[in-house]
C-alpha cells in the first residue's frame, strides 16, 4: 500500500510533528503487515479467520488510520508468526 499523497500533503500543512509522527507510526505498521500477508501468501480475509475477527474490523486495522493498540498488534504478530515492530 502506497501512502497517499493527498493525506500527506494535507498532512504537512495542517498538522502538528506529533500528529505526523503518529500517523507515519500508523502507515508504517499498517504496510509492514501487508508486506508480512503479502510474502505468506495470505489474504486479509485469512488473518481475518485467524484471529476471529471480522473482514471488515481487519480491514479498518490495516487503513493505517486505526490506532492499534500494542496488545493487538502481539496478537497479529502471533498470528503471522512474525514481529510487526521491533525495538532496541
């Protein structure tokens, strides 16, 4: 998923560093789940399953403009088998 350039730019003029800073936090992880789907030939829909979720409710977490939090972004790398975020 490419960031779209008419939120960016809105971005960049209306918004404060912490606000840019959180919504590129939020972009990021969201395009760093799609890469992990993506490379396990897995479709949202089978995350979906996987975490008994609804298509819907994965496709909101994945917009990139949901705020996920951390315990649900470990439940998504339990279910990928993978990290999402790593720190130092």
């Amino acid at each position: 998923m490419k960031r779209n350039n008419i939120i960016n730019d809105f971005l960049a003029k209306h918004s404060s560093a912490e606000t840019k800073r959180y919504v590129s936090h939020n972009v990021d992880i969201a395009e760093q789940i799609h890469a992990i789907l993506e490379k396990l030939g897995w479709s949202q829909k089978d995350l979906a399953i996987k975490l008994n979720k609804s298509n819907a409710e994965i496709s909101k977490w994945l917009s990139g403009q949901h705020n996920l939090t951390v315990k649900s972004i470990a439940k998504i790398e339990e279910a990928l088998g993978e990290e999402i975020i790593t720190t130092p």
